[in-house]
C-alpha cells in the first residue's frame, strides 16, 4: 500500500537526518515510526473512537475487530 504525506520543511530535514543516521530510506523511518505509534496507542486509539462513533458492540469487541483488520 501507498500513502502520500506531506510534509513541513523542517519536519522533513528531521526525516531526512534520521534516514542517514540509521542508514535507511526515508520511507523506512516513516514505516518504523508509525508502527510504534499504532502499537502505542492501541487501548487509547479504540476510546478514543468510541465518541466518534456508536457502534452496538463493546469496546472489547471494536478493539477486537480494529486490530485484526491491521494485520
């Protein structure tokens, strides 16, 4: 899957930077960040959904459902 991200100047000279201090592709750092993210916020991300939303299963049950669709 492709996503196009835009970017402020300052946010992708830090992308940049960090690419070459690891010795990866920009695409590479974006890919290894947001996993950390989503993995993160997995318990929080569902509450937070939950006042978007009102769907007739538990919060258990959403969570459930989110995180198999991730995979």
């Amino acid at each position: 899957m492709q996503v196009l991200v835009r970017l402020d100047e300052e946010t992708g000279r830090l992308l940049d930077r960090v690419a070459r201090s690891l010795g990866v592709s920009r695409a590479e750092v974006v890919r290894r960040a947001l996993r950390l993210y989503l993995a993160r916020g997995r318990g929080r991300m569902t509450k937070r959904m939950r006042g978007i939303v009102r769907p007739k299963l538990s919060l258990e049950e959403l969570e459930e459902l989110y995180w198999e669709g991730a995979r």
